[in-house]
C-alpha cells in the first residue's frame, strides 16, 4: 500500500495524515447513495419496468422508445399489473436468495437478452419517472455539500451512475442539489457520448457531465467503468487519492478498491465491509474529512 494512502476507517490502516490532504477527488454514485432508497422509489421503477416488459413481449411498437413508456402505460398502477407478468420479469432476474438460477444478473440485461434492446433501454424507460413527489429536498446533503465546497475547494466532485444522465437531472431537482457543482467537462473531452447509447437523449450531442450509460465502456461492477473515474480524475498512477462512494458492496466498493482507490459505503449498519469507511448515512463525508 503507498504510504499516501491515509485511511482511518474501520478496515484501513491508521491515517498518517488528514484524509482531506489526500484526496483529490470524490466520485459519487447516485440512485440509493445520495438519498436512501425507499418502497416508494422501488415501486415507482419497478411499475415501469413491468409496463415496458409487457411492451416489449406483446405490443413492440408502443415500446420502441424508451422514453415514450410512460405515456403508453397499459397499467397505470402496481396494483393493476397482472401477477403472471410480475412473475415473469421476476423469474428472469437472478437473486442470490430468491432466485439464484435466474437468466440475468439484473432487470437491465432482460430487455437486452429476451428483446435484443441496448444497455441504456431500462436505465431510460427509468429515467421518465418524477422524484418530485416521493424523494422530499434534503436540506443536510444541500448543507454538507456546501461545507465541503468551501473548506475543501481543491477536492474536486463528480458522478457515475447506472443510470442515465437524465435520471440524475431529476433525482438533483428533487433533493435541491446543483448539479452543475458535479458536472465535469474532461468526461466529455475523454468519453464523448456514444451514438447507439445516447440515441434519443437530449444529451447525444454532448454535454453529460459525468459518467453514464451513454459514455460508461461496462456499466458497474465492470471494474473498466473505475478505471474511467481514474483517468477522468487524472490519477491513474495515483488511485488512492480518489474516493468513490456508494450505497452497493458489490458494485460500489470491491472493483474500485481492487484497483487502489478509496471507498465509502453509504447507508449501510455493518460494521466491517470491504470498504475502507462505513458509514450509517450518507452525511458522514464532512466529518471524515475534518478528522
């Protein structure tokens, strides 16, 4: 381990000098890491998802857009989708409880396998949902945020998300977070966006920000998505000065740690994970740095 890697947490050595002389910069991961995911926001996505499964299987047509599905919706409530087609998405999707033997690793790669769709269909049929009404502004991120802006101006903050750009769009306006304090033009400047991806978004021409389905080589855990983060951060010979953080061991914390870089799981009661901190709530970031 380089001797600049300055980590306290409760699986990392002792720091030899404060955190916030080390980093550099923070990427953050976005659905169920800035905000705590809730029934409400499952639910909400899930209504989707089965609305374009359905689509896709029997009428391909009204599915051809993914950003079209909800205004198309033939069940207009989770309560109205039929149970047979719940099933159906369910059992195609492997849990390592409920259904270990299943097709797919996640909802995502369904629509890619069973209807030939890319990467990016689920993550944009998703992105048409209003956070507005079930992800309530959140005045301690809004408050941490802008502590850590002015103690800390050189530590620079970016995104990447399984989702899509215009997920993140919606998911800031709801928290009331400035997503221009995130957006970073070496992304665009390295990884502009690809075509087949982006076709049909607002953001095709340019201008994501951060790293996406549009711009992203393999979506996480693919550790090729954390290599990104390291040559956007310019830190490729220097890994441990980036911190990634998130709400997912698995796809959060064991890649990026694999190849050098600081992680924070968010969220989470364990006491000890693979990350280098574990932390109850997503508001703990300040104090680590002020240690």
């Amino acid at each position: 381990m380089s001797e600049r890697k300055l980590i306290s947490g409760p699986n990392a050595p002792i720091a030899k000098s404060p955190l916030r002389d080390v980093i550099k910069h923070v990427f953050w991961d976005v659905d169920g890491t800035l905000f705590r995911k809730t029934s409400a926001v499952d639910n909400a996505q899930l209504l989707l998802l089965y609305n374009a499964f359905y689509m896709c299987r029997h009428m391909p047509e009204r599915a051809q857009n993914p950003f079209d599905v909800h205004k198309n919706l033939v069940f207009p409530t989770l309560e109205s989708v039929p149970q047979e087609v719940k099933d159906e998405l369910n059992a195609l999707e492997a849990h390592k409880d409920r259904n270990p033997n299943g097709k797919y690793k996640s909802r995502g790669a369904i629509f890619v396998g069973e209807f030939g769709k890319d990467q990016a269909y689920s993550p944009k049929v998703i992105s048409t949902m209003d956070y507005g009404p079930i992800l309530p502004r959140d005045e301690r991120l809004i408050a941490m945020f802008k502590l850590l802006m002015e103690r800390y101006p050189h530590i620079r903050h970016s995104l990447m998300s399984n989702d899509v750009r215009e997920s993140t769009d919606s998911v800031f306006l709801a928290l009331g977070l400035d997503i221009s304090q995130f957006l970073n033009a070496r992304v665009d400047e390295l990884f502009p966006p690809n075509l087949n991806m982006a076709r049909g978004s607002k953001y095709a021409a340019g201008g994501v920000g951060m790293l996406c389905p549009y711009n992203l080589r393999a979506r996480k855990p693919s550790k090729d998505a954390f290599r990104q983060i390291l040559e956007v951060a310019g830190m490729e010979s220097e890994p441990e000065r980036v911190i990634h953080i998130g709400d997912s061991e698995i796809k959060d914390v064991i890649p990026p740690k694999e190849l050098g870089m600081t992680t924070v799981l968010v969220w989470t009661n364990k006491a000890e994970s693979s990350a280098d901190f574990n932390m109850r709530e997503v508001y703990g970031l300040l104090e680590l740095f002020e240690r």
